[in-house]
C-alpha cells in the first residue's frame, strides 16, 4: 500500500500499538462482561480494570469517579446531556435550551428533535471568527431556560469558546451548562474544579483510543434521566455490554497525550497556515488565529471547489475534509461556515487539515507543495470567477 498523508484527524484518528496493547488482555483473557464483588474471577478483575479506567479519567478531567461515566462516543454523550436533561427538566422547570448555531451535529440534531417535541429551541449566533457573545446568551436566558449547550472547540474552524465565562454566567443564572469537548480533551487544558460546567462529552476516536467508546461527566446531582433501557449500567444511566476494552484503552490514550505533542501540532498547524497564505493566492483562514485548537487548520480557497481539492489531494495519497456539500451526507454545506457569515463559495471551497500523532513536519511541507500545484490548475479550469 502506497503511504497516505493522513490529515483528517479530527475526523478519526489511527490507534496506537500501545493503546492496542493494553486492550489485548481484555479481548483474550479477561474477556468477562464486569461483575460485583459476589462474582467470579474473571468478572472481577473485568470490572477492576473497568473502574481503574473509570478513575483515571475522571481524574484527568479533575472529577469524582462517581461522575464519569462511559458511552459508546460523543454522539452518545451529547444525546444523553441535552436530552436527558430535557427529560429530567422540562415538566419541573421549564422546556426552554439554548445551544449556538454551529455546534456539531450531536447537539444540533438533538436540540432539532426536542424542538419537535414542543421545547423552545434558541440558536445564538457567532461572530465571524466563531465566538458566541457573551452578553447575547445572557439576554436569552429565562426564567424556563433549564440548558445552554456551547461546545469547548468547534469541529470544523477550532475556534476554543471561554467556557469559563460561560459557565460562570449559566452558574449565576441558576441554568445547566453542557459543552462538547471532543476535540479538545487532552489538547486543551479542562478542570471542572476551576470551571462551571455540569456536563462534558468526551471521546477516544479522536486521541489516537478505540473507535466506539466515549464519556460524560456530569457534575454531581445533576437531574439527567436515563435514555436507553435494558440495563443498569453505568450508575443505572445506560444499558448494553460494557467496553471493557474500549474503557481500557480511552484511559491509555489519554495517559499517552504529552504537552510537547500538542506544542508539535500546533507547530504543523501553523505550518500549513503559513506556507498556504505564503504559496497560494485569494485565500481564507476560517476560525480564530490564536483562540484555537492546535490540530486544526481551515482555510477556504477561492474560485474553486473543496470537494476537487479533496479528490486531487487523494491521488497524492493526502487526506483532507471539505465542507462542500458533496462530502455531507445531509447534501447541505458547511452549517459552520454559514454560521460564522460565509456564503456557499466559502464553504464549497473549504478545506480542514486536522492533524494528530504521526504527522510530521515533512508531510506537511509534501501535503502544501501539492495543495499549490492543484488549486493554481484548478482555477485555471475553473467556472467559479477566477482562472
């Protein structure tokens, strides 16, 4: 197989052998589902290295073990914060949430369904780097507002939300505060001893851990209710199997995240953006400079389309995500882009670069060398304006 340059991180990230190898004993020989103390031998050492996985996330996170609690990803996480807080909250206080408008689809589509069940849904708008105002959420909240959903980094331009100064305004206000931290845990520094945060979904997928595992802290006596029957698992807040080797592995990949990793990424980041506004003309960062996560850079090229970036790039064995709406599912473009102000053009011709472990600075400067060699021959074809 040629090499690939994979750059779409963000997206899903390659597990690392180490991580694998502490998964191994509990796919082959500790393969028990957990059992309580009055079980046997296998499910006993099962559910110790459940609850040592447990705690060792929590710790990271600066929680209670009591406050950590598995799922299968962030999308699981996000579903059960928004809606089993609704579920909790919206015959006893009020049925009103309010999340930003370029949150990921977790907490988008959630909001969207609540909405269809009869709560009042208020989508806050962003400035053009993709900060929410501050002084807008507060203007929303109301007496019947029981949550406010604002994500940690956007998954698209990066951009990092003052979650402090968000949750110390939902804490004031007596209102629940929900952020998704998935691209952001372990990148990010995240203590909820020094933050107001009373939910935050977590995932492995994202750090080099196993596809299919995740997590929520959810802040102690936070009314949340229950979504999925057929179980008591964790703290009778879910039901199915529990991942033993997946919680073993998301607590080893968490453990193997250094600061001099994330000083590297956001040294490649600042690569690309440098070399791309450098080498290539009519060109747009997407998201905030500095306020931002160190493995995403978003840039749209003008007068030609991401999704034929994209295609070109894989021929060079490059790897890279557009939010062009031929690479959505949904057939829509970008939700971010337009939030943030930018017209379909913009987010046609975006392109994210979302780095992780095995990237190096050689692959960066191969990945723009060819960037500028394909968007210069594209524009010369191209039916957008400029050629």
């Amino acid at each position: 197989m040629e090499k690939v340059f994979y750059m779409d991180n963000a997206a899903a990230t390659r597990l690392d052998e180490k991580v694998l190898e502490a998964m191994r004993p509990f796919y082959f020989e500790s393969y028990s589902v957990a059992t309580s103390e009055f079980g046997y031998s296998l499910g006993l050492e099962a559910r110790e290295a459940m609850e040592d996985a447990r705690g060792r996330l929590a710790r990271y996170l600066g929680a209670d073990m009591d406050e950590f609690i598995f799922t299968s990803g962030s999308a699981e996480s996000s579903n059960l914060a928004v809606k089993g807080v609704a579920k909790a909250l919206g015959s006893k206080k009020g049925r009103h949430i309010i999340v930003s408008k370029i949150e990921d689809f977790p907490v988008l589509y959630s909001a969207r369904t609540l909405e269809k069940e009869g709560f009042k849904v208020d989508y806050l708008e962003v400035d053009e780097f993709g900060f929410v105002n501050i002084d807008n959420l507060e203007k929303l909240i109301t007496a019947e507002t029981i949550l406010v959903s604002i994500q940690h980094g956007n998954q698209e331009i990066g951009t990092i939300q003052d979650i402090k100064r968000i949750g110390a305004l939902c804490y004031k206000k007596g209102v629940l505060f929900h952020t998704d931290a998935t691209h952001t845990f372990t990148r990010v520094p995240l203590d909820v001893r020094e933050m107001n945060v009373d939910l935050i979904s977590v995932s492995a997928h994202t750090i080099h851990g196993p596809k299919g595992i995740g997590g929520l802290y959810i802040r102690k006596k936070t009314p949340i209710a229950k979504l999925m029957d057929g179980g008591f698992q964790e703290f009778d807040l879910r039901a199915g199997m529990d991942n033993i080797p997946g919680a073993v592995g998301f607590a080893k990949a968490v453990e193997l995240v250094t600061d001099e990793e994330n000083t590297r990424l956001a040294a490649m980041r600042n690569k690309i953006i440098e070399e791309v506004f450098e080498k290539i003309p009519d060109v747009i960062l997407n998201g905030d400079a500095v306020k931002r996560i160190p493995q995403n850079a978003n840039i749209t090229f003008h007068y030609v389309e991401g999704e034929s970036i994209t295609l070109h790039l894989d021929m060079y064995g490059i790897a890279v995500s557009t939010g062009s709406a031929c690479f959505s599912r949904s057939l829509e473009a970008s939700h971010v882009i337009a939030g943030i102000g930018g017209d379909h053009e913009r987010a046609h011709g975006s392109i994210r670069f979302t780095l992780g472990r095995f990237n190096t600075m050689d692959e960066v400067t191969f990945v723009v060398e060819n960037l500028a060699k394909i968007v210069e021959n594209l524009r010369k074809i191209s039916p957008l304006g400029k050629g």
